[in-house]
C-alpha cells in the first residue's frame, strides 16, 4: 500500500542489501517474492532458503527497522509538498542502512562454545510511508529484514544474527541524521539543534507539537502506566505498550485528501511563513 491510509494506491516497495542483490531480485518488490521469503524459499527457485527449519510459529519471519525524519522535515516535505525532502530521507536512510547491513551476522555452530561470524549482507524490503496513524506528516521507512544471510565461509544461506545490527542502531540513526541534515542544508533551508537530532529552522514549535498527535498519545499512555505500576517502564515495555495501543488503520481516503486535511490545521499565518520557507530555497 502507498501508506497506512491508502485507497487504491501503490508506491511499490523496493528491494535493498547486498543479500537481495545476490538473490537477484528486482528494483520492485512483489508480493509473490515477498511471501517466499516469509516462507524461508529462495522467491526464484521455490528451494529452501536456510537449512534450519523451525516449527511453525517459532521461526523468526523478519525484522523491522524504522528510519524517521525529524518533524520540520515531514511537514515540509509532506504538507508543503517538496519532493527535494524526500529525495533526502530516502537517499539518507539508504546510506544509514547500508552502515547498518555491515553489522549483519550469523551464528557460527562448532563443537565448543557458539560465536557469531560477520556476514555484512542482509535480504530486505524497503517500504516509504509519509503519515502517521494519525494522519500527521510523518515522512519515514519501514526497512523489512529478512532473517537470511549469506556466510561466505560455508557458502550457504543461514539465519540472521541481528544482536549486532541493535547494538549499532544509536549509530546508524546518527548517520541519517547527519546525512539528512546535509541534504537539507544544501537545498536552501537553514537547521538547528534539536536534542541528537535537528530541526528546520523557521518551523514554530507549536506546528510540531499540533503535527506529533501520535507522540502525544504515546506519552499518555506512558505516564498512565507508570503511575499505575509505581516504576518507570523499560524500553520493551514502551514498545509493547504503544503497539498495543495503535489505532486502526484507515482505508478509503487518498493522499490528496490526507494532505488538504493537514493544510487546514495551518493558522493563516502558518501557511505564508511555511510556503516562505520553501521560496527562499
């Protein structure tokens, strides 16, 4: 689907990593390759992929890495329309993933003790969303991990080993920013800090706050749990929690209609001062 909200829309998904470009696999993901992979088959054989081969139901399918654009840039990039920004995300999470596919392992099974093998290849879907649930600008991807790696050394596919991968993510995050913050800067908008991350310079902080609907959920939620339980939650527990808690996702309504509906929440002078942002690029 184009995004959570699509109607009748297609923004096909993309293959990424060396492992899909040693499958082989098209510029396009479709959905017959996509569910062979979940099924562990080789999409242009039909051939079990890795050796090992859980019970159903206890096989890890996949895993997901997200790549979300700081607030300015959503809203920029989404509600005022400028394809440059999303040119920019999608180049900056390419790179970020590609640092993050060098992380990528597999589990190396001898007589004594097992160790984990670097492999730096990875099977993945990249998918582009620009809203949230919410309907708030929300440029970001979805990166669909497969658990498949190729090892060299006993040259033969075998399941991922993504402890690596989690450990570099405070990493890999800082290299999108850094490029995204790059690619911004070079298309005429002026940045400034915000936290370990950036805002575009120019965007009121009300605007941000009146677009992060979702985040404003989630921190309710949070603190809702946390007086009940008397301890702060953990990071496991938050991202149950919030997943939980997702409302549902709307079908029948067009990105069109997705954008005139964030234009309306612009005040009159919002919208001149944001549309100013872009002219001066």
């Amino acid at each position: 689907q184009n995004d959570y909200y699509a109607a009748d829309e297609a923004r096909p998904g993309e293959w990424i990593g060396v492992g899909s470009a040693r499958l082989g696999l098209p510029k396009t993901v479709s959905r017959e390759a996509f569910v062979s992979l979940c099924e562990n088959r080789d999409p242009n054989t039909g051939t079990r992929l890795s050796q090992r081969q859980l019970a159903e139901g206890k096989r890890r399918v996949f895993y997901d890495f997200t790549c979300s654009a700081p607030k300015s840039v959503s809203i920029l990039a989404v509600t005022l329309d400028d394809p440059r920004l999303v040119s920019a995300h999608q180049e900056a999470a390419r790179i970020a993933f590609g640092e993050l596919e060098g992380f990528a392992s597999t589990r190396v099974r001898n007589q004594g003790p097992s160790s984990d093998r670097s492999t730096g290849n990875l099977v993945a879907a990249k998918f582009l969303h620009t809203s949230s649930r919410a309907l708030d600008p929300q440029l970001h991807s979805h990166f669909t991990v497969f658990n498949a790696t190729w090892d060299a050394q006993e040259t033969r596919w075998k399941a991922l080993q993504a402890g690596p991968m989690y450990l570099a993510i405070r990493y890999a995050t800082q290299v999108y920013r850094n490029e995204l913050a790059r690619r911004v800067q070079s298309a005429g908008y002026l940045v400034r800090s915000q936290g370990p991350s950036f805002e575009i310079l120019g965007v009121p902080e009300a605007l941000l706050q009146r677009f992060s609907k979702r985040s404003a959920q989630r921190d309710v939620i949070v603190r809702e749990m946390e007086a009940r339980l008397g301890r702060r939650l953990s990071n496991d527990e938050i991202s149950h929690a919030v997943h939980q808690s997702r409302p549902r996702k709307l079908s029948g309504i067009t990105t069109a209609e997705v954008r005139a509906r964030q234009v309306a929440q612009l005040t009159p002078e919002e919208s001149p001062a944001l549309g100013s942002l872009r002219q001066h690029c």
